[in-house]
C-alpha cells in the first residue's frame, strides 16, 4: 500500500508540473530564451521539447540540454523531497550535488562544442 501511495504522489508531481508548464508557456511567448530556460528548470523533457523549437544555435542547444538533463528540474526535486520525506536525510546537499552535476555537465559540453 505505501508503495502505491509513493507512485501516486510521485505521478501528481509530474502532472502538476506539466499543467504548471502549459501556464508558462501560455502566458510567455514558447520560443523566447526566458520561457525555455524556465521550462527546462522546471521539468526537463518539456524543456527539451521547447528548446529544440528555439532558434538558438547548436552551440548553445547542445550545451543547455546536457545541463536540462543533468539537473531534471524542479519536479525531480519535488519527487526526491516526497520520497526523502519521513527519513533523517537532508534534501540540500543533494540539491548541491544536482547542481554542481549541472553546471559541469553544462560546461564541460560547451568546451566540447568550441574545441571541436
């Protein structure tokens, strides 16, 4: 039975952040660099969806979706907080680590792509 109510809660999150995204997109214009970086910190497939739309270049695409996917956005973290929830681990060094994960995947990326 607690596995089901985990699944469910986790399941909740993911569309509450979607129906969260649909209001950002609607409200911003959905091609605007603001909107998608907003969308890939949010949750990042739908972020990924709104980048490979944009007009940016491939240089900074490949870069931003390293660093989308590397983090996962806010609704991972929403989903590790539930499921850290009622045990003595901490959620700040793991969001530490998320984001230092990010910013190397990021740059390690846009070295990857000025080098070569």
């Amino acid at each position: 039975m607690n596995s089901l109510f985990s699944i469910t809660k986790l399941g909740g999150y993911i569309i509450l952040f979607s129906v969260f995204q649909g209001i950002l997109q609607f409200l911003l214009s959905s091609s605007s660099f603001f909107s998608v970086m907003l969308c890939g910190l949010t949750e990042f497939s739908t972020g990924l969806n709104a980048l490979k739309d944009t007009a940016l270049p491939f240089s900074l695409k490949f870069p931003l979706t390293m660093g989308f996917s590397s983090f996962g956005g806010l609704c991972v973290l929403a989903q590790t907080s539930c499921v850290l929830s009622g045990t003595d681990l901490p959620l700040f060094p793991y969001l530490i680590g998320r984001i230092v994960c990010t910013l190397i995947a990021s740059g390690l990326t846009f070295l990857f792509v000025i080098l070569f």
